[in-house]
C-alpha cells in the first residue's frame, strides 16, 4: 500500500454481518471507498444503505481493478466467497471474508493456495469472538494465568432464525455450508484460540432436523467434540432460540483450566444482570464478577495494522484455514440424527 489510511471496499452484500465489518472497520481508522450493490437480499443492501448513506456504489470489477484499494470485506453467500476471495488476491488486495470463509475442502484448498502465491492475508470474521468484548477480557485473564493452562472449553452457539427474514439460500446446505461449516466454526475458533492449540481431531459430530423437516437440507441442531494435544473441546450449536429472549441467542462460553474456570455470557445474562458481556471467574482467589461490556475491540485495528505491515496480529497466519479445515470436516462426518 501507498496510503497511510488503508483504503477498503465491499463485495459481496448478502448477510448483515457486513454491517458489523464495514463499520468497525471505519471505527478503527479504515477509509471505505465504496461497496458493489449486487446481493440476493434486497433487505441487506437497503438496511447497508441505510446504515453507510454517505458511501459510493461501485462496479465490482471496478473495485477489483482499483490499485489503491488495499482491502476487501465480504459477506456474500458462502459458496461464493472463496471464488471472490481469490479474485481479490489475485488483483493485489488482502481479503476479510463473514464466516464460513469457504464451504467445501476443495474451496479451502484453492483459497490456502492462492494465498500463499501472492502473500496476501485472508482473515476470517468469527463475530462471536472479534465482536465480543467480554472475549477481550477473558483472553487477558487466560494470558496473565488467573486459571492456568485451559484443558477444556464448551461452547454454546444458539442463534433464533427469524425465518421471515431468511432468504432461499440460507436453507440449502450447498449454499451455506451446513450447520456445523457455518455456526460451530465460531466455537472451534474459540477453542484453538483460549487453549492455544495449533490443530485437533473432530473425534465425533452429529447434525439434525427436529423441527424444520420441510426443508430436508437444513439442520437445525448439531454437535462436535475435538481433542487437541492437551486440550478438549465440546460445541453445540442450534436454530431455537426462543422469541421470548431480548437477544438472538444465549451464547455462552466456559473454559476450563488447571487453576480455575471462566464463564462467558456474551449477550444476556438469563434472569440477572442487565446487558451484555458478563464474565465470571473463579480460581484460588475467590469468585469475581466482570462487566467486560465497555473492553475496547482490538480485532478491527489489528487488521489495519497487518495489512500496513505485512503481520497475523489480528489472526495468526493459517488460524482461519484450520479452524475452517475442522469445520468442514466435522460436517462431512457428522452422524444424522
């Protein structure tokens, strides 16, 4: 790049997730030049419009042809994100591709390889710990040792599906990836990150449709278990987060380790206190309470300073293309239930 400010587009206006990264982006200091207007939901791009009035509508091969455009976010249906992924590459620009990053093994192959050609990074957006200030929190706790070494986490990925809202791809498995390639790559992330775990064995899987049988290739529960060389880890993952709840879902996070737990309760705090991030630690100390809501985020401005830099501050070189690689292989061997 030329630029002191990294300058940033957007392809790919297909799920909302790409409100949260173009504006946190712009928050951290990134200058937004502009966003392809092409999307398979109307709704994404008026809520975008709504959001981002002031930001230009471009060409995508425009975007793509821009030699002062450093850096490319996508949100687009997830089969179709690693082919933008290489393109952006393959024009000189680094890429922030929504979660799943990719949905096949072969995608993930074409996309790892690309990347290592051109040296360009490929960071993949698990909001479900960038987008969490109680994560920033519990990651500083696991550093200064307040639990010790973590030997096991579990995460709990309910989300409510708003079906009136979901457009045709959502429920095709080929599309989106399935379940477990699409929700649980969040709680594999987490559990590579806290543990400190470069890779593990998905040891079992299970995915099922309990009450959706009218779309055959949807799934609405699954599970997986993974063992890494010290570590273990157990993910659930569901579609039924009830109505009542003044959140899309209860996600929580517990990590366990040889000298205490951490408890995570990202976006509600069932029947108690009020907001979001609530983090509960237990050690030899005692029981503590921490309201982590106002913990800054560092995943946006570490981005902008590895693509200045050339660095993996914000995602460890290859971190992505595990967590996808355990993902996808937990889908294709998960038993149906």
């Amino acid at each position: 790049m030329t630029q002191d400010k990294v300058r940033f587009a957007a392809i790919g206006l297909d799920h909302r997730h790409i409100y949260d990264m173009v504006g946190g982006l712009i928050a951290a200091g990134g200058d937004c030049v502009g966003y392809c207007p092409a999307t398979s939901d109307p709704r994404v791009l008026a809520g975008f419009r709504e959001r981002f009035p002031a930001l230009a509508e471009r060409d995508r091969e425009a975007i793509f042809d821009d030699p002062t455009i450093d850096l490319i976010l996508c949100a687009a249906i997830p089969r179709d994100r690693a082919a933008i992924a290489i393109r952006a590459m393959q024009a000189g620009k680094d890429v922030m591709l929504d979660k799943p990053g990719v949905t096949t093994l072969d995608q993930l192959a074409a996309v790892e390889a690309v990347a290592g050609e051109t040296g360009r990074i490929v960071s993949i957006c698990f909001s479900e710990r960038f987008f969490v200030p109680a994560c920033e929190v519990a990651a500083r706790l696991v550093a200064d040792g307040a639990i010790g070494r973590v030997i096991q986490t579990v995460g709990l990925g309910p989300h409510r599906l708003n079906r009136a809202i979901r457009p045709g791809w959502f429920f095709d498995g080929a599309a989106c990836g399935g379940i477990l390639t699409d929700l649980a790559s969040h709680q594999i992330d987490q559990f590579l990150f806290f543990t400190g775990e470069t890779g593990a064995q998905i040891t079992a899987s299970s995915v099922a449709n309990r009450a959706f049988t009218d779309d055959p290739d949807f799934h609405d529960f699954g599970e997986i278990l993974l063992q890494g060389r010290g570590a273990s880890a157990y993910v659930r993952v569901d579609w039924f987060t009830p109505d009542g709840l003044p959140t899309w879902g209860d996600g929580r996070l517990f990590l366990l380790g040889t000298e205490g737990t951490i408890e995570l309760r990202k976006y509600v705090d069932v029947a108690g206190r009020p907001g979001t991030d609530h983090v509960l630690l237990t050690n030899r100390e005692g029981v503590r309470y921490i309201d982590a809501s106002g913990e800054k985020l560092t995943y946006f401005g570490r981005l902008l300073e590895d693509v200045r830099h050339r660095t993996h501050s914000a995602m460890p070189e290859g971190h992505g293309f595990t967590v996808q690689r355990l993902a996808l292989q937990a889908q294709a061997m998960a038993r149906r239930l």
